[in-house]
C-alpha cells in the first residue's frame, strides 16, 4: 500500500497552509483513503496540535525536534528510510531557514528515485537577486512537479518548477463555514455592535507591514479605508484578526499608531488569531483584503461562503477568485477611494445577493473538500483515475 508522504515547510504557524493541510486530511478521510496519508509533524508543535484537536492525528507522523531546520533534517532522513514508491510532497517549505538543508539534500533526493512534488501556497519568490538565484538552482537540483493553488501562483512560479502538475484551489469547510445563524457573537466584537458599527473584517497575518513588494498584506491601507468612511458619513469599524510575530508587536503598534494619525483610533481594533473565525465572518458586514499579490486568498472562499460580500485586490489570486463571480468587487489595492466606495456601494446594491449566490455556488463547485483531495490523490499517483487536464497556464 502505497502511501502520499506529506512535509510542511513550517509547523508553527496558523495560517492558510494549516487550514489547507487540515482540509485535504479530511477529504481524504471522507474518500475512506486515509490509510494511504502520513504527515511529517513537529512533537508538541501548534500544527501538530490542532490536527490532534481537529481529529486528524490519525495520519501524523511526529518527529522530536528543537527547531523547524532540524525537524526537516529528521524529516527527510525518515523519509530516506520509507520505500521509494511513497511520494513525498513538499508542502511550501522555501523559507530561507529551510534552503540550505534542501540544497545540500536535493540531489539525493532527485537521483532517489522517489517521485518529488512540491505545493506552492505562495510564490516562492525573494526580493533580493541571489535569494531568486538560490532558489533557481535548487529546484532545478531538485526537480519537483509542482502544484499551485491558484494560476496566479502559477504563472510566477513556473520559471522556479516549470513541471506543473495541476492547479488545486483551496478547499472550505461547510460545515464550519456557512450562512447558519449565530446565536451569540464573539465578546470582542460585541460592544462594536452595541455601538451600532458595521464590521469591516479582515483576517491576515501581521507582517510586512511597510512595502507592497511580495507577501505583503497591505494592511496600512485599511485605516484611510476607514477614515474615508468616517468622511463620508459611514460607521464601519475594522477588525483586523491575525498573528503578530514582528518584534515586539512592531507591526500591530505601526497599524494603531496610524489609526490615531487618521483620526480612527476607536474604528479600529486587531485581534489575536482563533480558530472560531466563522463566527467573525457571521458578524461581518464586509470583509476587505487588498493584498497586491496573495497567492490565493483564502479569506475570499471562507467569507462567500459564510454570505459576507469582499472587496479585494484586483491583481493576484484574490482577483482571480472574484473574477469568477463579482469582478465589480474588485479594486486597485492602493486606490482609497474606490475600496470605501465599493464597499458603500456592496450594503447598498440590490444585486449583492445575486453576486453573493453566484459565489457561493462558484466555492461549493470549485473548492469541494472531496473534490480537492481525490485531485491530490490523482495528481501524486496514490489514486488511478483520469486527471483532468488543467487549463492553459500564461
């Protein structure tokens, strides 16, 4: 019995990888196929403990170790040790710690015999020229096929892993993630809506808060959002839900300290992460993420799916989501004006629940749980049936 060996570049994050992770473990569980699925996990990490609570230890697989660097070192010398026709999937492990252990293991790897996959969450990319060229050279040692969740992520990525095997988008939960009613919202939003505020929402991590080159979540651009608002005669509070690992807090003091500058101190609030975040997208009113170049923007599905209309970037897999079914949601990530008009413009528009149904129905067809991981199965080998063949990537 042949066995999709999966290794997470970083197991001590909450985040999209995670969630996504988590979801294609219960996809594969719903096929009856879970035999044939081991995670390579961090003893005692956060992801290993919410798989463990989520009921997915079933298929972990952990592994001792003092830092992210060593657990992939023992990571791939456990898997040198499994039989050469396990897959090994490489679930976004080009963070820069991780690079020097994958090139001095890549040949090795690539001459094993074993099929190599690698999942691009994000688009491998680095702003510096010889971090592009570290990377360059690595993979093309390694030699992965690739998979990307979105064709956004596809088109940066290919230059990195031309062997691209598949484009997957992320599935959703419905059963966490849907219009059935709350019956008591979260308490740190409940004094907002006593208030009589309308929730702006956006989950994201706190990070690179001061440039808009790749990976940045262009958080900064929510307060003048909200400040044209207040101007415009609009109560709408922004609530910011994410992990903060800058030093210090040093991200989520600059986004408060431009809150005051703006004149939306009390408008404005960041929350620590949760794993309950279905019951902020239900007290929403609209949720915003104006990331220039998210890789695929998870955000979006959860929200539709839950009935929250979005106003996000145009550029990137955000847009590329929306594009399917409300391109008039979708703004320029630096143009204030358009995203506080398009978000009067959503409370307001009759034709928001029709576009809201269009996309619901979109994230049930294309971002189905079972659907996601039978393609996975496919795509690596473990499951023999008909791949369907992914469309034109350019």
């Amino acid at each position: 019995m042949r066995k999709l060996l999966i290794l997470p570049g970083n197991c001590d994050t909450l985040g999209g990888a995670l969630v996504s992770l988590s979801m294609l473990i219960a996809g594969v569980q719903k096929l009856r196929m879970q035999e044939h699925l081991c995670v390579l996990v961090q003893a005692d990490s956060a992801m290993e403990k919410y798989l463990q609570k989520s009921g997915q230890d079933f298929c972990l697989q952990p592994i001792h170790a003092p830092s992210q660097t060593e657990l992939f070192q023992r990571a791939l010398q456990w898997v040198n040790q499994q039989p050469k026709n396990y897959p090994l999937l490489l679930d976004s492990c080009a963070y820069n710690y991780l690079l020097p252990t994958l090139l001095t293991k890549a040949p090795k790897l690539r001459l094993s015999g074993r099929p190599i996959y690698y999942f691009c969450h994000d688009l491998v990319a680095s702003n510096h020229f010889l971090g592009y060229l570290a990377r360059k050279f690595i993979f093309f040692c390694l030699s992965p096929r690739s998979i990307c969740n979105s064709y956004f992520t596809a088109r940066h990525v290919r230059d990195l892993m031309p062997n691209i095997q598949g484009v997957l988008y992320q599935s959703v939960d419905k059963e966490r993630f849907n219009e059935s009613p709350l019956l008591t919202p979260p308490k740190e939003l409940q004094a907002i809506l006593q208030y009589g505020f309308r929730i702006m929402l956006t989950p994201s991590r706190l990070n690179t808060i001061y440039n808009s080159k790749n990976g940045d979540k262009n958080l900064r651009a929510l307060i003048p959002v909200l400040a044209k608002l207040k101007v415009m005669g609009y109560n709408y509070h922004g609530v910011v839900i994410g992990e903060d690992k800058s030093p210090n807090q040093i991200n989520s003091s600059f986004l408060l300290k431009l809150a005051e500058e703006y004149g939306v101190s009390d408008r404005f609030t960041i929350l620590p992460p949760t794993l309950a975040i279905e019951d902020y997208y239900k007290c929403a009113d609209v949720v915003v993420t104006l990331a220039p170049q998210e890789a695929f923007g998870r955000v979006v599905v959860e929200a539709i799916a839950c009935g929250v209309p979005v106003i996000g970037s145009r550029t990137g897999g955000i847009g590329e989501i929306l594009n399917h079914f409300a391109p008039a949601w979708t703004v320029d990530s630096e143009d204030i004006q358009a995203a506080a008009t398009a978000i009067i413009k959503v409370a307001n528009d009759p034709n928001t629940s029709k576009l809201l149904e269009q996309g619901k129905n979109w994230v049930q067809s294309e971002c189905n749980i079972t659907n996601y991981a039978q393609r996975m199965l496919e795509i690596t080998g473990i499951s023999v049936s008909a791949i369907k063949p992914t469309a034109s990537i350019t």
